[in-house]
C-alpha cells in the first residue's frame, strides 16, 4: 500500500540504456537551472557541476569511471561529475551541510531531466582521485561526491546482459521503515 504521490517521484528512475542522441544545450542549462533552485544551508549553493557534453570532454571523462559504468554509460551523451564546496564562501569555516545540499541539487536536477523526458544516472562508480587529478579539482576547496549520467533513455541501447537483466524500476522499502514519529522507540 502505497500514499498518494505525484507520478513524478515513481516515474523516476535510474535506466542503463541511454541513446548517443545528444541532449541540446537549453534544455541541457533547464536541467541546472532546476539545481541552481535547490535549497542549502545559508544559501551557500555548495553544489558544483563539471559537465562533458563535448566529443573532447567526453573522451577525458569516460575513463574516470569504473569499467562497470563504462559499460553502460560510454554511449550516453553526457557525463558529470558533481562537486560540493568543503567551506563557507564568506567565513570559510567547514560547510558540515554541502553534501545535503548538493545531494539537494542533484534530485531537482533529476526530476527536471525526468519532466523533460531524460533520464539520469548517478555514480558512485569513479576513480575519484583520477578525478580530482584530471580535471584539475581542488581537493582543499572541494569533495568530488558523484558521477552522473545524462541524456535520452533507450530501451534498446545495446548492454551487457548483467545490465540488461537490471533495467527496470527499483523498489522501496515501505514507509513505516522510513519514518518514524516521535523518538525511535
Ligand atoms: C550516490 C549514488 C551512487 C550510485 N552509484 C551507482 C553506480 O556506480 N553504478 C550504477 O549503475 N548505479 C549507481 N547508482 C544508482 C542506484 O543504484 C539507484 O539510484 C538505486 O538503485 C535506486 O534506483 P532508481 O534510481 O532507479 O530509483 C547510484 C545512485 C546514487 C544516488
């Protein structure tokens, strides 16, 4: 038994099989226009997104993920890696709130991308070190957190079979094992 839920939040999810269909540059920017309206921690807008759209960016970033994710993700026409700012712009003291926030950022940016008919994918699956070191991220000012795919969902894009068997919606455990009201007892 399920509670009353726009269509929106069960109609997102998170598929393999992306076409190499680019994704234009305004609805690209409506995808992180929906980030940039994200709520944080004093408005801080911790989250920071570097984006391969292009042939040449792509061919940087696709090694920094793990082969699992390459073999799905290669084919997708864009990669992201997802980025929160470790302190306070102003008093630069440690911000212990960036990644609520960004993780903030990055589910507008998921329902926007599914409003629009796009698909995204996030990462964990990335060689973060490789990541700082090539796309030249400080890792005093910043905390690569995720990889994120974007683009077109393709029900027929070409996946190894491990990923074929796993495209489909995923399930969720049940409210009552979410939420509790009052202290946990
Ligand atoms: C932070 C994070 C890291 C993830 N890492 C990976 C990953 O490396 N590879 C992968 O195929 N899926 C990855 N996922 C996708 C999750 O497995 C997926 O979101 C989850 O099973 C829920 O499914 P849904 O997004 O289809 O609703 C990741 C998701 C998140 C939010």
């Amino acid at each position: 038994m399920h509670a009353d839920v726009s269509a929106l939040f069960p109609g997102r999810w998170s598929p393999r099989g992306f076409s190499d269909r680019p994704v234009d540059q305004d609805v690209l920017d409506s995808l992180f226009e929906a980030a940039r309206w994200a709520p944080s921690c004093f408005n801080e807008q911790p989250a920071r997104f570097l984006v391969a759209s292009s042939e040449a960016d792509l061919a940087l970033f696709r090694p920094l993920l793990v082969d699992g994710n390459r073999a799905w993700a290669d084919r997708a026409p864009v990669i992201a890696f997802v980025l929160a700012a470790r302190q306070f712009r102003k008093k630069g003291t440690p911000n212990r709130w960036a990644g609520f926030d960004t993780g903030a950022a990055w589910m507008s940016l998921a329902l926007q991308a599914s409003i629009r008919g796009l698909a995204t994918h996030a990462m964990g699956g990335i060689h973060t070190d490789q990541v700082y070191e090539t796309l030249r991220i400080d890792p005093e000012q910043w905390e690569v957190l995720c990889g994120l795919v974007i683009g077109w969902p393709d029900p027929d894009a070409p996946l190894p079979q491990w990923a074929r068997d796993a495209e489909a919606p995923n399930a969720r455990r049940p409210l009552s094992e979410v939420v509790t009201y009052g202290p946990i007892p």
